[in-house]
C-alpha cells in the first residue's frame, strides 16, 4: 500500500442522502444517512442529529469489537 493509498473498510461506511434543497453552503442540512454493514438508517433535520447517529455507530461498532 502506498502512502497515497487509504485503508477504507466497508464496516465503517455510510450513505448520505441530502434533501434537494440542502446546498453545501445551506446551514441545517436536512436528509437521511445509513450505515451500510448494520443497515442503521435515520433521518436528519439538522448536522447535529446526523453527527450524533454516526457517534452512535462508531461507538457501538466499536465496543463491540473489543468485546
């Protein structure tokens, strides 16, 4: 693996759907976003709450690991 080259791994991947109008500049994105190996999904009113869901993952992702 080169330096150029980043270890991904489908455990911690996501699916981000953002509402048409939520632009990049727009404040209080809104949409949905799933974790990919658990099937975990919620929507999101606001980038709180979507940071809070993937918190809530990673978190349980890995305490489960370390079991």
């Amino acid at each position: 693996m080169s330096e150029n080259d980043v270890s991904l791994p489908t455990r911690l991947a996501f699916v981000i759907q953002l509402q048409a109008s939520s632009g990049v500049s727009e404040i209080g994105h809104r949409g949905r976003v799933e974790h990919l190996a658990s099937g975990q999904a919620m929507h999101f009113a606001d980038e709180g709450e979507f940071w809070a869901f993937i918190d809530s993952v990673l978190a349980t992702k890995c305490s489960e690991q370390r079991v």
